[in-house]
C-alpha cells in the first residue's frame, strides 16, 4: 500500500475565484478538532521528523509548496505538495519529515485531536520498535 495518500478536493470556484470545503467525515477522513499553519519557513530548514501515536492528519498546500517524505519503518516515498486542491492524509505511525519550503508555503494541517506531546514519537528508533510488524 502506497505511503502517499492523496485526497482531492473539488473546487467550488466560479468567475469570482475559488473556493473549497473541508467537511468533517467527508472529504476530510476523521472529525476535525484542532487546525494549524505552518509558514514563513527559513530556506534549508527541515520540519517534521517524527511520528504520531494516534493522530490522523491532513496537510494541505493552500500556497507555495514543499516536501513530504513518508516512512512506515520500511519503506520511505515523496511528495511534493503545491496545490490547495490535493490533501495529503497523514496516518498514526508514518513517521514524516517535511523539506524544502519555498518562501511563500502555507501549510494547513488538519487535525483529529487537540495538541498532545504525548502523542509524538521524536526518536526514529523508539519509532521502530513502537511498529508491530518490524
Ligand atoms: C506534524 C507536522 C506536519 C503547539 O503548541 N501546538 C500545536 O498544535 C502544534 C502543531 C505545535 N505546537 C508547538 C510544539 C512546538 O513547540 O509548536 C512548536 C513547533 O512544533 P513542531 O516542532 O512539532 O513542528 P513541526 O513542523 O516539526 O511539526 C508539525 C506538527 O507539530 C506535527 O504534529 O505532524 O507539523
């Protein structure tokens, strides 16, 4: 099964502009209780670099873009994301590192629980040994 899972988003747009909805348990994959944005990231600066526990996320590129690297502990992919119109689904126990920022990124996540440190795993190999099938 592929690292990457990508949800597009349709957009309602008309002569005006665009717009998109993100609805609870419709095109986002869990109910919705926390929203952050990530931006005005320094050039060469690397994010990420953990997993989470229980945390289901969602990372949208509303402007700009930048790098997603994916690892399940076995296998590592990339994406990058440049269009508010595709959400990247990130699962408990992906461990994610984020690269490669333009000057101008906006990343939106979207989140299914409210901020816990508890829920992070920072260390790659308590990563590891936290997966139950390496
Ligand atoms: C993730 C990736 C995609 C809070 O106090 N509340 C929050 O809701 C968040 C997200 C962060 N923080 C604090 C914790 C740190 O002191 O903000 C600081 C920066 O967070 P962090 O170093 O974890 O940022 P990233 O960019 O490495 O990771 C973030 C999210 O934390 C993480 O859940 O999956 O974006």
């Amino acid at each position: 099964m592929s690292l990457i899972n990508l949800i597009d988003f349709p957009t309602l747009g008309d002569e005006r502009g665009s717009l998109v909805a993100l609805e609870n348990s419709n095109n986002v994959p869990f109910d919705i209780k926390r929203v952050y944005y990530i931006y005005g990231t320094a050039q060469g600066v690397a994010r990420g670099f953990h997993a989470h526990k229980a945390l289901q996320q969602l990372a949208i590129c509303i402007k700009g873009c930048c790098r997603f690297v994916m690892d399940d502990g076995v296998n590592k992919e990339e994406i990058i994301l440049s269009s508010p119109l595709k959400g990247l689904f990130i699962n408990s126990m992906q461990w994610h590192e984020m690269y490669d920022f333009s000057a101008d990124c906006i990343l939106l996540v979207l989140a299914s629980e409210v901020y816990d440190e508890n829920d992070y795993i920072r260390n790659y190999e308590s990563f590891i040994e936290g997966l139950p099938y390496v």
